[in-house]
C-alpha cells in the first residue's frame, strides 16, 4: 500500500466519521470541524491526482519509446521490446504497450514457430503504416 492509497482511506474515514457528530455540535465547532474535514480531502485529493499524473506521463513516456523502438518492416516480440528500454517495471511496459495497441498505432501478429514438429505461437508487435 502505498502513502497515496494509505491517505485516500485515511481521509475517507475521518470524512465519514467527522460528519455525523458535526451535526450535534455548536455552530462554531461545527465550522472549525468541517474545516478540517474539507482540508484533509483536498490535500489527500492533491495527493492522489499527483501520483496519477505521475503515473500517466511515466506510461505516456514508454509508449513514445516503445513507438521508436518499432517500426513497420520489423516486428519484435514484447521480450525484445522490454529488454530495449532502459529500467522500466514490466507493469508500466505491459500498460503502455496495451494502450498502444487499443489505441490501433501499433499492431499485433503471432507468428509460429516449428521445433522438433511442435508448433510454437509467439506474438510479435509492429508499427502500422
């Protein structure tokens, strides 16, 4: 779990738990509560945007790699791909490697191999003209 995650349960708990008696208390505690119950889900919000715009300039990035790394008269299987870039989590490849071919810029094809008369798929990835 990481701090983003920790916050965002963090802040949903004290949300739900400092609204209910909110309304019991005196008016000027109840100003003073609410306060902090919005400034706790604004931070945590802040918190948990930054990492997921993080995250998607980080994928953003690999695709933009995995898209020069390719090109149309070669193809290259998702091992060739991964060892080419430099210290990427296979997590953040296999994403970005998905949305370029959601996306339709890159394609797919297997490709099968014989050996000792077994037949053996192995899925390769090109850049479409």
């Amino acid at each position: 779990m990481n701090i983003g995650m920790f916050l965002s349960i963090f802040s949903f708990a004290l949300s739900l738990g400092g609204l209910f008696p909110v309304f019991f208390l005196k008016e000027q505690k109840k100003i003073a509560a609410l306060t902090v119950i919005v400034s706790a889900l604004v931070v945590t919000t802040g918190v948990v945007l930054s990492g997921i715009l993080r995250h998607e300039k980080l994928i953003h990035t690999v695709q933009v790699e995995i898209r020069e790394g390719l090109s149309s008269k070669t193809t290259k299987t998702f091992d060739q791909l991964y060892q080419e870039l430099h210290y990427r989590e296979y997590p953040i490849v296999t994403e970005a490697l998905f949305r370029e071919v959601e996306k339709g810029s890159i394609s797919q094809k297997t490709i099968y191999f014989n050996q000792e008369g077994e037949s053996i798929p192995v899925k390769t990835y090109f850049v479409k003209n």
